[in-house]
C-alpha cells in the first residue's frame, strides 16, 4: 500500500512544532513549500525502498532566487530525513541538491536609534524592546516567555529544538518587568491577552510600528543581530556570546564578527583627523 504522502507531510509539520519546537516561521516555510511540491513529485515505490522525485516541481521554481529555492529544499530534505528517522521508511530523494546562496550580513540597528525609541515607547512596547535587544532572543521566545521562568536576576528561556537556557537579566530589564506586571497584571505568560501569549506576528507588528513612528524600519530580529554585534563591537568573547544566543555552533556566531570588525573599520574610518583631510601633494616650500 503507497503511503499517503500528504499524511506524512501532515505528520512532519507536526513533528517540527510540537517535538523539535521550531519557530512559527520556519513551520510556516516549510508547509507552503512541500504542500507546493506535493503536487508536482512522484512518489512511488523502487527496488524496496520509497523514491521522491522532486525534479518535475524543481523545474517550476527555477525562476524563484537562489535564496528562496534554498529554502525550499531545505524544507525538503528534512522532510526526508523525517522519513527516514522516525517513519519507519527508506525513502532515497531525487533533485534535492543545494544549490550555493550568496551570504549577507545582517544590519544591527545604531544603539543611539534603539535607545531614542526606547524612551519614546509605551511601557510595554519598551519592554519587548528591551527583552529582545538585552537578551537577544528570537520573536517566537519572547511570545512563548511564561512568567514562572522569570527568577529574580536570571530567566529561563526555550529555544529553538526546545533547548533550554539560562540568561542573566540585566538590573535596567529588571526593572522594565518589575513595573510592566504592576500595571498590565499578566497572569501566565509575559506578553498575553486574556491569558493566552501573544503571538510572533502580534509582536513584530507592535515592535514595527514603534519604529516607524522614529523613520526607522526595523524588525525584532534585527534587535537580535544587534545584541550580538554590539557585544562583540564592546569586546565581549565569541564564546559567551554564541551561548546567549543559543546557538548549537560557535560558527554561526562568526558573522557578528565579521559584522562587528566592519563597523569598527566605518567608526575609524569616519571619526580619524585624517579621514577627512584633504592633502595637496607638491615640491614647493
């Protein structure tokens, strides 16, 4: 009997949310692109074991950027790994070769800009600031933040993969929590409305909009490319840093290196005398 294909997929999505605990986003991602494949692959059964052959559906997507067809297959192949670990199949993939995306620094935000909008901000809005850049968490941990992880000077936060960590609160974010509860009273979880979080999208819409308001686009994981670099830009170790994150790898935190030595070259660059000086090269005395 073939298996439904459309089921497995079903099952895969689920897996990601409710075991491996991945992101809104991500789970998000990955449903358009393999309900958008589905369709389009052959599914059917070869000398014992399962085949996908998702070359009629690659063709389709050729025109999309290498960046957004990247995504796609990534989607793809963990949906075969997914097959092969936990559904007890042996399925072999054909046209799920990467293909090489060009990598791009993320952009922090100036600490000028994220501090004149902090004081402009309403309590709230300061303080999911405030979490996002002092701690440097992703959207989807900040949604899902419940106040009994909240211990005085340290906070417990669940990452992506439901991996745990512990962050030291800052004495200013404690303050910022301190006077929020007192006048928004949540019950259960940090940012909610009757009792249920708000979610990723309630937050980046509020965060967005905060910014703009200043001339400023701007969105909460900038907030968390900015933790990093101007941790790394004040001479914080690559080692700490990449454990606030929550990053499995410390090669993942490398780009905030590369990011932070670019911008220590523009602030040299733009505050040096003779940055600017115009010299007249000549013999004469």
């Amino acid at each position: 009997m073939v298996p439904d294909l459309s089921d497995l997929i079903g099952s895969f999505l689920t897996y990601v949310t409710r075991v491996r605990g991945y992101s809104e986003a991500t789970a998000t991602t990955y449903a358009t692109a393999l309900h958008q494949m589905e369709p389009q692959c052959a599914w059917y059964e070869e000398e014992g074991r399962w085949v996908l052959d998702i070359m009629p559906w690659r063709l389709t997507i050729r025109s999309l950027s290498k960046r957004s067809i990247h995504a796609k297959l990534t989607a793809v192949r963990s949906f075969v790994r997914y097959l092969n670990d936990h559904a007890d199949l042996t399925v072999h993939a054909l046209g799920i070769e990467t293909i090489k995306t060009p990598q791009t620094l993320p952009k922090p935000l100036e600490e000028h800009a994220i501090a004149e909008v902090m004081e402009c901000a309403t309590p709230e809005e300061r303080l999911m600031i405030g979490m996002l850049y002092g701690l440097g968490l992703r959207i989807s941990e900040l949604a899902a933040l419940r106040l009994e992880w909240i211990d005085g000077a340290w906070i417990q936060i669940l990452g992506k993969g439901n991996k745990v960590r512990q962050l030291p609160l800052l004495p200013h974010l404690q303050e910022l929590i301190a006077s929020y509860r007192e006048l928004h009273h949540p019950q259960t979880y940090l940012f909610e409305h009757d009792g249920m979080p708000l979610t990723s999208a309630q937050l980046r819409y509020r965060l967005s909009k905060r910014f703009r308001a200043h001339g400023i686009h701007a969105t909460p994981h900038q907030l968390r490319h900015s933790f990093a670099t101007h941790l790394l830009a004040h001479g914080a170790r690559i080692a700490d840093v990449s454990e606030l994150l929550g990053h499995t790898s410390m090669a993942t935190t490398q780009i905030y290196t590369q990011l932070a030595s670019v911008k220590k070259r523009e602030e040299y660059m733009g505050a040096h005398p003779l940055a600017g000086a115009q010299f007249i090269m000549n013999d004469e005395k």
